[in-house]
C-alpha cells in the first residue's frame, strides 16, 4: 500500500502534464472539427447559388424553346399561304414544269396527273420559303438591340408567404442569344426562279446564360440547346409534324369573273346592228350604250328624228349608213366598212331589213330598240321573248312598214311607239292564245318645269297594231306634236297615256269651234273641266264631278296662268283654237296628267263614243290590252273590263277609254312607284357596264369606261388594252382570244383573215375591239364581242354566251385574265389537311441537345 502510495506521489506532475495534453488534444480536435464544418459550410453555400445560376440558364433555354416554337409556327403559316400563292401563280401563267402534271382540258374539273411530283413541287416550294422567312427573322434576332440580344437580362423570381405576407425571392436572371443556324448540305429552289436557293436549316443553337450574385460573388453557368426543324420522320411518336400540305385538284373559279363576262354574248359602246339576215342570239344578254343626238353634245336633241338614234337597229336606211354621228372616229358606218372590207365597195348600202332574235337573254340599251327599214317580202322582226327589254324607246320606225315586234317586259324611259303602216307589236305572249304575261313600265312620269319632254307613253301612230297581253304601268303622256304653244314652243301634253291616231283627237276637240256653246248642264267638250276626284265615290265619274270653267274663279285661275278659254257668251277666234284651252301652256301647267285623262275619259263617254265621227278620230280598236285571271275551275279568263296595273293618264284601247279612277285593277300610284324604282334599279344594274346610278342612263354618254390606262395604280376601267394588242392568240383547245386597237372582221372560220379552229362550226372565244366588230353572213360564235364602237352583223349569225368557252380560256391563257385584270384560276386544297401526329403536346420544334456549356 506504501508502495502503491508512494509511486501515486513519485507521479503526480506526470499525471498532470498528461491531462493537460489531453484538454489539448481535446481542444485542438474541437477546433478542427469547427474549421472543417465551416468549410463544408462554404462549400454547401457556393454549390446551392451556382445551383441557382444553372437554374436560371435552364428557366431561359425553356423561354427560348417556347418563343422559338412558337415563332417556327408563325412561319409555319406564313410559308404555307406564300408557296401556295406562289404554285397558283405559276399554274395559271403556265409554266412548263406543269406540262406533263395537270389536264386542264376540262376547265369545270382540271386533273392532276402525277400527284406525287404535283406534292414534290409543293413541298419544294414550301421549304423555300419557309427557309428563307426564317433567316430573315434569324438576321432581325441578332440585330443589335433585339430581343435576342445578349446584353439584355431577365429575372427569375418566386413568391413565399410569411407571417400572412407574399415575399418575392430572387432566384437570379438570364440573358439569351442565338449562336447559329446548323445548315446542311440540301438547298431548295423557287419553281419561279430556280437560280433563287436557300440552304436548308437542319437546326438552330441558342445559349442561354444564367446569373446569381450572392454577396460580392456573381455565379454564371450557361445552357446550350440545340432544337431541330421540320423533321420528317414520323414513325417515332416524339417527332414533329410534316408542315407542306397535300395539292390534289387545281379548278377553275367560276364564281367571281368580272361582270362583263358574265352572261354577256354582246358588248358595245357604241351601237348593235343588223342587216340582210337575223342575229339570233341564243344565250346571253346583248347590251349597247347607243348614240343620243344631241343639239350642242351635251344636251338631247328631243326633236331630232328617231333615225338620229342609235341603240338595237333593225335594219338601215341609206341616211343611217352614212350618218358619222352613229359611226366610230368621226366615220359613217358605210366607210368604216369599206376600210376594213373593201370588197364591200360594191354593197348596196340603201335600204335594208334586220332582224334579232334573242332566245335567253336581256336586250339593254341607253337609246333605242327599233326596226328602220322593212317591207312586206322581207319584213324586219326583233324577238324577246323570254328575256326582258330595258330601253329609251322601242320604236318602228315611219319606213319600217310590216314589222314585228315581239317582246316580253319593256321597260322604257320614253316611249313604245309605231309610226309605220301593217306593223304589229305584241306585249307578252300571244301564241295559241296562251295567257302568258308580259309588262310595260314607263318610267318617267314627266317633270312639269320641262314641259313633259320625256314622260313615257305608247302611241300608234301608224296603222299598225299593238297587242298587249299583261299589265301597264305608265308614268307620262302622249303629245299633240302637231300644236304647240305660240310662247315656249312646247307640243301640248293630252293627258293619255296609251294613245292611237297620234293628233287625230286634237283635230276633234277643233269640231267644235263653230258651235255655239251650249248650257252649262250640257257640258261641250271643248272646255276644260277641272275633275274633282274626292267627289268621285263609286270609281264612275259624271258630271257633278267636274268643276265648270266657266265659273268666274276658274276663268280668272286661266287667265293669270296664260290660258286661252271660251267663255259662256262669246266665240273662240280661229287663231286661238279650243286645243290650247283642252291642253293649256306647259311653262305653267294648271291642270296635271290625271285631270286631263279624266276629262278625256269624260269626253268620250258623254260626246264620243256613240259618234262615229268622233271615234274615228281616236280608232282604239287597234289597241288590245288583256290580261287573266282564273276561274273556279282553274281556267284563264282573258279580261278587258279594266286595265291590269295602274297609269297616270287615260288608256284609249279595245274601242273604249280607260280613266285612272275606275278604269285599272289598282286604285292609285303607289304600286306605280313601287314598280319604278324595282325596274330602274334593275336598268341600272344591267348598264352598270356603263353607268354607276340610273340616272346617268338618261345621259347623253356612258359614264364609265370600259378601258383603263393600263396604270396599275389607277384603273378606269374592266379592260386592259396594253395586253398583247392585235394578236390573235389561241389556246391549246382551240378557243382564241383578240385585243384589236383596230376594226375586227369575223368571217367563216377567220378573224381578220386568219383562220381559227372552229368546234361544230363555232368560233370559239373572247374578242375585244377599240373600233367595230363587223360579222359577215353566216357566222357562228361562241363566247363573247366586245366593241367600243358599233357591232355590225352584215347577214344572218349564230351567237351565243358560252360560259365553259369563257372559263376554259380563262385558264390556259393568261393573257385572257390580265386583259380583264382578273386572276382566273384557284388552286385548291381539297386535301390540305397537314400531316400531323394524333399527340396533343406535339410542337413546332424538337429539342435535338441540351447541355451545359463548359
């Protein structure tokens, strides 16, 4: 125990020294472990904020997929629409490559031949111009300044809640930039111009670089991500969709042609004649603007002789031959012939029939329908009978004798009148007396300040007969030409519409010059007798409805209104005859067209019609108007106790007198005007070739031209005249087309001596002409005449409208669209349903790599 003691003692300082080396080691092991967990500290905190920079890389590579994808698919669409634009073009200039690819021999249904190569030119041109829209938008990306610029950053941030607050962390930025397009070695041409190549883009690079500053450190770490396009595998479900759509069929648009070439079978500026034979127009519309005679060229000559009219004309006298007014560039008809023929210098141009017949189709002028020369042997007929007639006038002329004129609706500016002898005009259908319909709408219900100048009516002044099967809607009133007044010159208006004898019942009213005038109770026809149609009950006017002149309030309205009257108790001188008190001065009408047709109406059922004398004066029995009704049974019932439709003045027809109050089937004007403006809209869209509002169809001269200047900044017209002039081009299928800057003769098989392939003995075409077409016997035409000057038909022809004759030219002649300044044909996609992967997340883009750049 001593020793044990004792050896403790000998130790005790060793002990101590051991101790203290073990709080030493101890402590020193403390430090260390403290040093070593604070490096790892560090080190944690650096990897977590460079963490934190490759995040914001990878947060900007996705910002750049998204925009670039969408991007991609933006011009995607823009190469789509811009190729197929492109191919249309280039199918419908015809260019070779397409030779042996599309039929265009039927242009309702053009075929494709090789599908395959027809979707290789396609794809082709799809790639061209999808490739070269995207280096476009490549070079605006890098462009200093631009989105894609490197100097500009963007933040990554994220919201926390704390303690109920939102707290926004900064989780660093990115900046983007395109490196490089990846080109291959495949380049694609423009089938337009194939020295035009672009390389094809393979794929596209973009480095992404994001930033974190953690106190005064700022870490960077950046992505590269490499995004391929337009990848044509599609076995794979990751790969994208093929973008070039599928062309299967290539058609002909039929549906927007300019209107001139629609349903037109004759155009002209000027005026449409025909001699020595019939023009039988069997489909189509035939429109003229025709010549008005004007007194000092801008204002209508309304005394000038229906002769100085152009319009549709049925046969030529020698005076109309030669007349420069109805000829082009200050040249007659006859010579402007003879210049182009000259073997016509031995015609006989004197006196001539004409005739048209058209089958399916308006005729539409500005001026006048009428037949000028006709004899018995060879008697001149114009026949509309399923179309409708839009004229000034339709007229027979005085030389015209044994015309016929057949015709369906009529609308008319002016007049419908016969001045020629054995003559007969039918309104609507009169063959086998079926009850088939027609109408006559007078427009122009006359203006009073003007003196009735150009109010509508229908006259027989001939004896002729005039048939009407239908209705009547008539705005003005015929004239006695033959009086006038002594101050202003004006023919006196007689208040009756529908008229026969001309100023037969103006020489009537002067039977009653010598005679005394009777009692007031007796009422003498010479004296004007204001009707009062509010005292009118029953529709069947008599005497209490008329107020007597001769009262002295009346006399005294005459007098200050410059009218002539008889009073009670003196005679009328010679030189102031009772017409001027039955018609009064038209510079101050008193009394208006229904109180005259009123009187008149009065007249003849108290003073004329049990008098020969006197009827014979008015002779309406040449005049038959009819129209139908059904009877319980179904059948048609012709009538004639009134007049079907409404006029303002009397109607003197089927050996009576018809007044606008109880003589018509409606009891007013109102459906007059309803029909004046239905029909005058329908004029106006027939002309609309040469007018833009109806009113300008009673001009002197087209508003509109049908040519332009060839400035493709301003267009006049529907014609360009600068395309291929004067030369006759012929399609592939035979059917030519001609823009002469000259007179055209069509003769046979030949246009201007140039022998053209006919089909079934037709020509077949489109011919536009800045001087006359002229139309020899026997001719036969499909398509369409144009003329700026007249169309003249020296014999019977065959014409018609052939809207399969118009669209196959259309489409395999270029030249045919640009001279109508139209783009005729339409590609179409039938199957342009793009090929695509049935996948809801496919994209316009792939990613190919994405790695971080070392």
């Amino acid at each position: 125990m001593c020793k044990i003691r004792g050896y403790f003692k000998n130790s005790n300082g060793s002990s101590l020294a051991m101790v203290l080396f073990l709080v030493f080691v101890l402590s020193a092991t403390a430090l260390a472990v403290m040093a070593l967990t604070g490096s790892e500290l560090v080190m944690s905190t650096v990897t977590s904020d460079r963490s934190k920079a490759l995040f914001a890389a990878q947060a900007g590579a996705e910002k750049v997929a998204q925009k670039l994808d969408t991007q991609v698919g933006k011009i995607q669409d823009e190469a789509r629409v811009t190729s197929s634009q492109v191919i249309k073009k280039a199918i419908d200039d015809r260019l070779p490559v397409f030779n042996e690819i599309i039929d265009t021999t039927d242009s309702n249904n053009i075929k494709v031949l090789k599908e395959k190569e027809l979707n290789d030119i396609y794809e082709a041109e799809y790639k061209y111009q999808f490739f070269k829209l995207l280096l476009d938008w490549i070079e605006q990306q890098t462009a200093a300044g631009g989105e894609w610029d490197s100097t500009i950053t963007h933040g990554v941030q994220h919201i926390v809640t704390k303690e109920g607050k939102d707290v926004i962390i900064n989780d660093g930025s990115f900046f983007y930039s395109l490196i490089r397009p990846n080109k291959s070695e495949k380049f694609y041409s423009s089938i337009v111009d194939t020295t035009l190549q672009i390389n094809e883009i393979s794929s596209i690079t973009v480095k992404s670089t994001g930033e974190y500053k953690s106190g005064k450190y700022t870490y960077k770490r950046s992505i590269l991500a490499e995004f391929s396009l337009l990848t044509e595998s599609v076995n794979d479900n990751s790969e994208i969709p093929i973008i070039y759509s599928k062309l299967t069929k290539v058609k002909v648009n039929k549906d927007n042609k300019p209107e001139i070439l629609k349903n037109k079978a004759i155009v002209a500026r000027k005026n449409i004649i025909s001699v020595s034979g019939t023009v039988n127009i069997e489909k189509g519309n035939a429109i003229c603007f025709g010549y008005i005679p004007t007194t000092n060229g801008t204002d209508i000559d309304y005394n000038a002789d229906g002769y100085k009219y152009g319009g549709f004309m049925a046969g030529m006298t020698r005076d109309t031959w030669n007349d420069t007014n109805l000829g082009h560039d200050n040249k007659s008809i006859k010579n402007s012939i003879i210049d182009a023929i000259p073997s016509m210098s031995d015609f006989d141009f004197t006196n001539l029939p004409g005739s048209f017949n058209i089958q399916e189709g308006n005729a539409i002028t500005a001026a006048y329908i009428h037949t000028l020369y006709s004899n018995a042997n060879s008697p001149s007929k114009i026949n509309i009978q399923k179309g409708d007639v839009y004229a000034r006038s339709v007229k027979v002329e005085n030389k015209a004798h044994s015309s016929e004129v057949n015709l369906k609706n009529v609308i008319l500016t002016d007049d419908l009148r016969i001045d020629s002898n054995n003559s007969t005009v039918n309104i609507g259908k009169w063959d086998g007396g079926e009850a088939g319909e027609g109408m006559i709408v007078g427009l122009n219900p006359g203006d009073s300040a003007s003196g009735y100048d150009t109010s509508s009516a229908v006259i027989v002044s001939g004896d002729s007969n005039l048939n009407i099967n239908g209705s009547l809607y008539i705005g003005g009133t015929t004239y006695f030409n033959e009086y006038k007044n002594i101050t202003d010159n004006k023919m006196y208006f007689s208040g009756i519409s529908v008229l026969k004898s001309g100023s037969l019942p103006a020489e009537a009213f002067r039977m009653w010059d010598d005679i005394e005038v009777p009692s007031k109770e007796e009422f003498p026809g010479n004296i004007f007798y204001l009707f009062d149609n509010t005292r009118d009950k029953n529709g069947v006017p008599d005497a209490d409805d008329y107020i007597y002149v001769n009262d002295p309030i009346e006399q005294q309205k005459l007098i200050s209104a410059g009218f002539n009257y008889k009073s009670k108790n003196e005679s009328q001188s010679d030189e102031s005859t009772t017409v001027q008190m039955m018609m009064g001065s038209q510079t101050r009408p008193l009394f208006n067209i229904l109180d005259r047709a009123m009187h008149f109406k009065w007249i003849w059922d108290n003073f004329w019609k049990d008098d020969v004398g006197y009827y014979s004066y008015l002779n309406s029995g040449d005049i038959k108007i009819a129209y139908y009704e059904k009877d319980s049974d179904g059948n048609d019932i012709r009538k004639t106790d009134k007049v079907k439709g409404w006029c303002f003045g009397a109607v003197a027809a089927n050996d009576t007198v018809y007044g606008p109050y109880g003589g018509f089937t409606e009891t007013g004007n109102e459906q007059y005007y309803i029909e004046k403006g239905m029909r005058s809209l329908l004029y106006r869209n027939n002309m609309n070739l040469f007018v833009q509002e109806f009113e300008q169809v009673m001009d002197v001269k087209p508003a509109k031209s049908l040519t332009d200047n060839g400035s493709a900044s301003e267009k006049k017209g529907l014609i360009n005249t600068e395309v291929r002039p004067d030369e006759i081009v012929v399609s592939k299928s035979g059917i030519f087309l001609l823009n002469s800057s000259h007179n055209v003769v069509l003769s046979g098989g030949q246009v201007n001596s140039v022998d053209i392939p006919r089909e079934d003995g037709y020509l077949q075409g489109i011919i536009y002409s800045a001087g006359d077409i002229y139309v020899g016997a026997g001719t036969k035409f499909k398509g369409i005449l144009i003329a700026e000057g007249n169309i003249v038909f020296l014999g019977g022809a065959d014409i018609s409208y052939d809207e399969n004759v118009v669209d196959i030219l259309l489409s395999e002649e270029p030249d045919a669209g640009r001279l109508f300044n139209y783009n005729a044909s339409e590609i179409i996609l039938s199957n342009s349903s793009i090929k695509t992967i049935k996948k809801p997340n496919v994209k316009n883009i792939k990613i190919t790599s994405w790695k971080e750049e070392k």
